[in-house]
C-alpha cells in the first residue's frame, strides 16, 4: 500500500524536524542560543535558511518549537511506558526512557533545567505545558501504587522526573559515569521512602 500524497509533506516535515532537533542540541549544548545562527543550524541538519524561517519565521520561535518537538517524543514514549500493568516497572521503564533520552541529546536536559530555573523563559511557551504533561503521567501511576494528598503529588512527580532528568545529564558530563543500574535504583528510592510513611494501594 503507498502513502497517500498528503502524507508526504507531514513525513518530511516531521524528519526535517528531527534533524534540525539533533543539530540544535548539539550546538546550543556546545555554545548556548546566543552563540548560535540559524546558518549553522540549518546547515547541520541539512535543510537550506530559508526553510528555517518559513517554517519558523525566527530563530527563538525555531529554537521553542524544536525544543518542543523533541519534549514530545519524550513524552509519547513516557505515555506508553506508564500504561504497564506494573506500576513500579512502569516508573522504573519511563526513568529509563528519560535517561537514554539525555544521554542521546544531553543538551535537553541542560536547556530544559535552565530555563524552568528563569523568571522570564524565552521558550515557557513550549515548555510549561509539556512539564505539566510530563508531571500528570507520572501522577497516574503514582497513584496506582501509594495514596497521597493532593497537595502532594505536584512535588513527588517533579522530584521524581527531576532526579532521572539532573542525573542522567550528569552522568553524561562525567568522566567516571554513575552506574546506570545505581541512578535508576537512587531515582526508585523516592518511591521507597513513599512506601514507608504513606498507605499503600492494595488494589491497582
């Protein structure tokens, strides 16, 4: 069966954008967005000026949407992962997915850290709500394993995805790397402590 003619365009689209997310991490991670043009974004991944600014009219809106292009990969492989019918195994699952993806653009993870820590983010646009959907899914499964009040779960998701994000960048900027099973243990035993001083779910 060949693909219909309207969806080619979706396919290159989304494939230029991979490629323009892969070269922008690799450069604003080296030098920061200031240091960077858009020249040598395109040229990196492959795709001529011009269809950096007729797609994104500049290079801050480029940087967001791309930003926020590759938070929803994140986020796409986190939903599927917390749908596991074990909750633990699908906390422990989407903490791996959280740190292959740093250790395969590690610039997201530092880009991502330093603008939730600015008053004023160039790019709060594209990132609060993907934060907020990253948030709510692990909510869900926190859910399915300890009670918790409501006031609580806000800052034990955002303690649990900030320590799998903090780590793996990290481990990936250190000589003698963490080992892998030792972050993905440190980062369960939030849910640990949890366990010992909250009423588990017997019924999940």
């Amino acid at each position: 069966m060949t693909a219909s003619p309207n969806s080619r365009p979706r396919t290159r689209a989304t494939a230029s954008k991979e490629r323009l997310f892969a070269a922008s991490m690799q450069l604003l991670g080296a030098r920061g967005p200031n240091a960077v043009s858009v020249d040598e974004i395109a040229q990196i991944a492959g795709v001529s000026k011009g269809t950096v600014y007729y797609n994104f009219g500049s290079k801050d809106k480029m940087i967001g949407q791309v930003l926020e292009f590759g938070a929803d990969m994140l986020v796409a492989q986190l939903v599927e992962a917390s749908t596991l019918s074990e909750p633990r195994e699908a906390l422990r699952t989407m903490a791996t997915i959280a740190i292959d993806f740093v250790e395969k653009y590690p610039s997201f993870a530092q880009i991502w850290i330093s603008e939730q820590l600015r008053p004023e983010s160039g790019w709060g646009e594209q990132i609060t709500p993907v934060y907020t959907r990253v948030t709510s899914t692990i909510i869900e499964v926190i859910d399915r394993i300890v009670v918790l009040g409501q006031e609580e779960k806000q800052p034990v998701a955002t303690a649990l995805f900030g320590a799998a994000l903090f780590s793996a960048r990290l481990r990936s900027a250190s000589v003698n790397p963490e080992d892998r099973e030792t972050i993905l243990n440190s980062v369960l035993f939030i849910v640990d402590g949890l366990l010992a001083t909250h009423e588990p779910v017997t019924d999940h």
